[in-house]
C-alpha cells in the first residue's frame, strides 16, 4: 500500500486591515453612542417598549466586534489567519492589525535564530570514533509550512541537524587522508557548505531556510585520543625529518659543487664519500657535533 503524499501547505498574504483606521472607525461609534443613547432610552421609558435601543444596541454589538479584532506584530514577526482550522493566509505587516474577530491568529518568529547542537559521538570515514558538533543559523521563511506541514519546526530542526552532523561524519575522515582527499579538520568549508546544503535538504518541507552551519567542535572520542597524538606527533616528526634531510642533501650538493669548481681541494671518490658522510651528520644530528682533527690522512 503506498503512502498518501504530504499535502503541502504555501505561505499567501492575508486580508487583513491597518489598526489604525479601525481605531478611527471605532471612535466615530462610540461617538455616536454616546450622541444616541441617552435620547434612545428617553424615548424608550416614554414609549414603553424597547425598539429605540435596537440601534445603540446594534452598534454596541458592532463596537464590541471591532474592538476583538485587534493584534500587533512587533518587526519580523508574522501572524498566520486561519478560520475554522482552514488557512487563509499570512500576515507580516508590523504594529497595529485587524481582521475580522472569529478569525484565529497564531503568530510566528520569522528572525533568525541559531542553535549550538549537542556534541555527538560517531565514526568518521575511516571509522575512528570522533566527537562532532556543529552551529547552524536558521530562520522560518514560510510561515505555513512550518505551522502546519510538521508537529513542532523547532524540534523539527534539532532532530534534523543530528541527522545531518552523522551524514557528513560518514563523508569525511577526521584527518590524514590519502592521495589529498578533504577532510574534517583541513576542509572545513567544503564541510560547512556541504552540511548547509544536506541540512536545507532535510528541513525544506518545513519552510525553513539555513543561512549558515559550521562545525563547533571536533575531537577524537577519548578512548583514542592519545593514540591518535602519538601517531600525529610521529608524523610531525617524520615530516620534519624529510625536510631537514632534503635540505641537508641540497647543502652537501653545494658544498662539493663550489669545491670542486674553485679547485679548493681535489677529492676522489672515498674523500668524497667522507665528507658527503661527515656533513649529513653534522646537518642533520639533533645535538651539538664535535669537530675532530685528523693531522693525518684517511688512508693512514
């Protein structure tokens, strides 16, 4: 049996009124009440019956209207009108409203706001557990859609953005990826952009826009976390051990070179080989050398 699709709902502006000109239509009754009134129940006491207040009446029962159908809407704040559970429309017009009083309002936020997710314990690319969390900004860009298409949008989000953060863990590895892939740490705009788009995927359906998410933290789960420093601090070690020894290799290069051009010194291969030997351990021993003088020769 398939499932019966989500009707989905659109945000459309409502027929509502300015509050100030309501206002102005109610001063002008209740001026006319108070003008009325008193001659309308003279003229009752002396014909002794009530039909003279039929008109003060009906224009207290239309006071009484007016004055029910007021709201406000403070900026970037919405009103979505509905009758009878049926939508009719979104307000979003700032300070003094009317409609028309049977009319319900339920106003709406649509500012921005921002949650800081909870810190999550996944597997990356790779498998490692990680700690990850992550900060997004969002905001309700159809009111409708939020009120009416999902129970609670706000929970809504929460719920989305876990599901997001776990996504995108499984996309990544934490670090030291091969052949130059992105990772978590190194690519963390790549990151962020892909978890905006997958998150914008995800809370679409309930009219909300993501402005912007970005990781707030990043971590080794704890069980691996000195395992993992070892490893890096290793790798640091190593890296920098290339490096001295390239530039090591570069500097022996052009020591020999300017020799040998200068006719300082006429080396054949042993000679050769010795000092390439004594200058690979001078430039690249982790503590002081100290020079030896040969007074003879290295074939004594």
């Amino acid at each position: 049996m398939t499932a019966q699709a989500l009707k989905q709902t659109t945000e459309r502006t409502a027929q509502t009124m300015n509050g100030g000109l309501m206002l102005l239509a109610i001063l002008v009754v209740t001026v006319l009440l108070i003008w009325i009134l008193p001659a309308a129940v003279i003229e009752a006491k002396e014909a002794r019956n009530g039909w003279p207040l039929l008109l003060p009446g009906i224009l207290t029962f239309f006071w009484l209207l007016m004055v029910s159908g007021f709201y406000t809407l403070q900026p970037n704040e919405a009103a979505a009108i509905t009758l009878f559970g049926a939508y009719k429309g979104t307000d979003r017009a700032p300070g003094l409203r009317w409609v028309l009083p049977w009319l319900m309002r339920k106003k709406i936020s649509v500012r921005v706001r921002n949650v800081t997710g909870e810190k999550l314990k996944v597997n990356d690319r790779r498998g490692n557990p990680i700690e990850i969390g992550a900060v997004v900004v969002w905001r309700v860009s159809d009111t409708a859609s939020a009120l009416f298409d999902v129970d609670d949008y706000q929970r809504f989000v929460d719920i989305q953005i876990e599901t997001a953060v776990r996504e995108i863990a499984s996309h990544f590895a934490y670090d030291n990826a091969e052949h130059d892939e992105p990772t978590l740490r190194a690519a963390s705009d790549q990151v962020s952009a892909m978890l905006r788009e997958k998150l914008q995927d995800r809370v679409s359906v309930a009219g909300l826009t993501i402005d912007e998410a970005k990781l707030s933290h990043l971590a080794y789960a704890p069980e691996i976390a000195s395992a993992m420093l070892r490893r890096q601090q290793a790798e640091a070690v190593l890296a920098a051990r290339q490096t001295i020894v390239k530039g090591a290799v570069l500097m022996v290069e052009q020591a020999l070179t300017q020799l040998s051009e200068r006719e300082v010194v006429k080396l054949d291969d042993e000679r050769r080989a010795s000092m390439v030997s004594n200058l690979l351990v001078v430039l690249c021993s982790d503590t002081q050398t100290q020079p030896v003088v040969n007074a003879g020769t290295i074939y004594q």
